[in-house]
C-alpha cells in the first residue's frame, strides 16, 4: 500500500483503460455497459473481483 495509488482520491476515476489491462471479470462488466449519460445513466450491477465489490459507470470510449 505504500506505494499504490488510491483511486478513491480521484472519486473512483480509473482513467481510459483497455482490454488486458484490467481483471477478467471487471473487464467483461465494463466492456459490456454502453456509454452513461446525465440524461440516461447506466450503472452496472456489482461486479465482484479479487480486489473487492465495484460499482462501474463507463464516461466514454474511444
């Protein structure tokens, strides 16, 4: 833990990540969700990881 960083810091902002880069089962989940919007949000169902619970909203894809 020294030396990770804690993305909560961020507000659980990861970045733009890519396929290879991520646990299997968080990767499936995010690759899987369509952009959210403000007017029509998508939130995943909680994805379960050998890292802990999460919660994924995908902002955008490029």
């Amino acid at each position: 833990r020294t030396y990770s960083e804690d993305k909560a810091r961020h507000g659980g902002d990861l970045g733009w990540m890519t396929r290879g880069s991520m646990v299997g089962e968080f990767q499936d989940a995010a690759f899987a969700l369509p952009v959210s919007t403000l007017a029509k949000p998508v939130i995943s169902p909680i994805v379960k990881t050998k890292h802990g619970y999460h919660i994924i909203i995908v902002e955008g894809k490029k």
